[in-house]
C-alpha cells in the first residue's frame, strides 16, 4: 500500500468516526424531542390541578400555556405518579439529597427547553441537565459568595517606644519643665544611662513585674537597686499617664530595702596615702584630680561639686555657694576656704562649669585610688575633721555641710576614732592633748604642699 492509499485510509476512518458523533449527538436530540411530544401528550390527555402551590417538594414543567395553567406539578408515587396521578422527575430526589447535603434551601423545576432550574433564596437559580452540573455550579456560586463576603480589617498593631525612646521624647523633656536643678537632671540621665549600659533596654510593654525584679536584684549595691527603682516607677508611671501604657508594671514590685552604710572617714594614713598616688599618677587628667581634691575640702556630696561654676564664687563675701541637691536646706553658702580658692583659680570652666564631667567619671576616677572607700566618704572625713580637728561647733558644721538637723551631723559624720584610732583610745591622754596631736597629723600644707 502506497503512502497516498495510507493517508486516505486514515481519512476514511476519521470520517467514519465524526459521523458517528454525529448520530449519537442527533439520536440523543431526538430522545428528548420523543420525551417533551410524549409528556406534552399524557397532560393534555389528563386532568391537573394547576392551582397547585410552588415549594421545595414539587418539580414544576412550563409548556408555554396561559397564565392560569401554565404551571403543571409533577410529583411521585408508588407506579411513578404522586397521589394525584403526576408524573415526576427523576432528578428530584437526587436534587432534594444534594440540598440536604449542602444545607441549603431550594426548589428545583424543568424548564420548557428540557434544562433543570433550581431556586434559590440565597445564590438565585442554577441551571443544567445533571446533577453534577448543577452542583457544580452551585458550589461556585457559593465559593463567590464566600470571597465576597468583608472581613473586619486587622487591627493595626500598635508600636510601643522603647525605653530609652520614651526617656529622649517623653520623660526627660517633662522633667526639664518641672524646674529641676542641672545637678538633679545629670543625676536622671546618669541613672538612665546604667540601665541602658546593662541592656535592660526593650518597648514599653514589654516589662512585667518579674523582669524588673530580676534587674534590680542584679545590681550589688542595695542603694543603687532603690534609686533605679524610684526611677523605673517614675518613668513608667508617666508613660501611664500619657496612655502610653496600659499598667504600670513597677506597681506590683516589692519595694528594694537598702543596706544602709553610715559612712567611715578616712584615717590620716589613708588620706596621705590617698593623695600621695593620685599626684603620683600621671594617667589621670589634671581636673580630675581636682575634683577630688574639691570634694575633700568643702565636704560637698558628688553632684554639688559636679555642678560648681564661676557664678557661685562671691569675692566680695569670700563665699562659695553650693548648689545643693539634696535636702532644703542643702542650698547654703560656705567659706571660700583658700585652698578651694586657689584650686579654683588653675581651673579653665568650661561653659562656666568648672567639673564638666559626668557621675560615671567621678565614681571611676575615685575608684582608682581607693578601693576600700566610696567617693562619699570624702565628705564624711571633711565633717569629723572640722568637728574632732578644727572644733568647730556642730552648727556651723552643719550649715557647712547642708545638714537639715545637727544631730545628722553628730551621729552619722562624726567618727573621731576613724581618723587616728591609737590616739583616739590612748587613756593617758586628756582630750586637749589627742587635739593637738591630730592638729599636728592633719596638716592639710603638708598635704597640698605648694
């Protein structure tokens, strides 16, 4: 067989086969036809009540007739017709079956051109010729619905500051409002700066009860876990009143209790050992040293001496004003002693300060030099010198040191036994003598020497 003979063979076949759709598709078209002839024929041949009333239960064919009987019900019974003798479609039980599975309500009915209506109340009508086509559409009338339908928009997420944000923002400007003094201001943000350096530093709402509680136990000192603490209340409480947050966690921290440290002098041995290294050190800038120094000789606590400036020098009265930060009466004036006025003057103020410096550096720096003593027991060996030394009254002591009451200055700064302990205990001695020899130990040329 030639190539030629092949392909028309091939084409024979395909023809073959086209055909024979062909007549499948017109035999199926005349099933119909033969159906509809043979259904129009059986009602008019019998009697029908055409008031009969639509519902879920009845399927319904539409012959084109007038409006009072165009409407013919056709339900089943035992032979095929319901009890009144109609015929019905046997796609209605499955449509009443597919109904209940998809919980939903409905009615179907045969149109006039032989297609399936079903109603619906919710998706409208849904045409087909089976089952499946009509379910089919139904579910994707239903999953329309579905991505149609409007979900409450997502509540934007609300974005808390940190709290070292809040601080910058917030905080530090309303403190600024309030008056406070620079020393009281540098004191805040040296705090701050401690607790962001240890990297307890996270949004607002983030902070609970037992995460504070954890950081301040962390902190040795026990007069350092109060003041953080009395600032993260502040903080949080501020934020709560700005409806920055909902509760302020500090609330439900037990209160930090403070190992309270009175305080020691230093012996006279401590103190020439003290000042002999720090002349000695040739790491630590000049104003720093003399910072220290300024500390010894005026008694002032670490911030009163970081806030000194030129506009506190009063040459006419000899006086030194002293910004005090303390108590009320911490504010005060003391004499221009002249070592102070003297150390004073080798100092170039910078922005009229004459320490401008932090807490942190002053606190390092002493440390340097003395392990065994805090920077604030400068000030408690200047009042036992002036008052076991010097023996000036508690009054005037107390003044000089901004004391609210003598009895502070008596009880908490006085340790005469601190400064030369032999002499102190010596019984031999009446008590003009133990004066004299510490007069002659504290020697302050000899220890400032020129």
């Amino acid at each position: 067989m030639t190539y030629d003979e092949l392909q028309n063979f091939k084409n024979l076949l395909q023809q073959g086969a086209d055909l024979q759709k062909q007549t499948e598709k017109f035999n199926q078209d005349l099933t119909i036809f033969y159906s509809d002839c043979m259904l129009r024929l059986e009602v008019e041949n019998r009697k029908h009540d055409y008031n009969y009333p639509h519902g879920d239960n009845v399927l319904y064919v539409n012959f084109g007739y007038s409006p009072n009987a165009n409407n013919l019900a056709l339900s089943k019974s035992n032979n095929g017709t319901n009890k009144k003798g109609v015929f019905e479609n046997p796609l209605e039980k499955e449509i009443k079956e597919m109904l209940i599975e998809l919980e939903i309500g409905g009615s179907p009915r045969t149109r006039k051109n032989g297609l399936l209506e079903l109603r619906t109340a919710k998706y409208g009508s849904v045409y087909g010729r089976t089952k499946e086509e009509i379910k089919e559409k139904l579910q994707q009338k239903i999953r329309d619905e579905k991505s149609h339908v409007k979900t409450a928009p997502k509540k934007k997420k609300q974005k808390f500051p940190s709290l070292s944000e809040f601080y910058e923002k917030n905080y530090l400007p309303y403190k600024k409002n309030d008056n406070l003094a620079k020393s009281t201001l540098q004191g805040i943000e040296y705090n701050l700066s401690f607790i962001l350096h240890n990297g307890f530093d996270k949004p607002l709402n983030e902070y609970n009860a037992s995460d504070i509680t954890g950081f301040l136990y962390s902190i040795s000192k026990t007069r350092k876990r109060q003041i953080i603490q009395g600032l993260l209340n502040n903080i949080f409480t501020y934020a709560l009143s700005l409806n920055v947050i909902e509760k302020n966690p500090c609330a439900t921290v037990v209160k930090m209790k403070h190992d309270k440290n009175e305080g020691t002098a230093f012996s006279f041995d401590e103190q020439k050992n003290f000042f002999e290294t720090l002349f000695a050190d040739e790491e630590t800038p000049y104003l720093h040293k003399c910072y220290l120094i300024f500390v010894y000789l005026t008694g002032t606590r670490r911030n009163e001496a970081l806030s000194a400036n030129t506009a506190d020098i009063d040459p006419r009265q000899n006086s030194l004003h002293i910004n005090g930060t303390k108590t009320d009466g911490s504010d005060r004036h003391i004499p221009l002693f002249p070592l102070v006025k003297k150390l004073l003057n080798t100092l170039i103020p910078k922005n009229e300060r004459y320490f401008p410096f932090s807490q942190y550096i002053a606190d390092t720096v002493f440390k340097k030099f003395s392990k065994a003593h805090r920077l604030h027991d400068l000030r408690h060996t200047f009042g036992t010198i002036q008052i076991c030394v010097n023996k000036l009254d508690a009054k005037t002591v107390s003044l000089y040191m901004g004391h609210s009451t003598i009895q502070t200055t008596l009880t908490i700064y006085t340790h005469p036994e601190q400064l030369d302990r032999g002499t102190f205990l010596n019984g031999n001695l009446s008590e003009t003598e133990k004066v004299e020899i510490l007069r002659q130990k504290y020697n302050v040329q000899k220890i400032f020497p020129d």
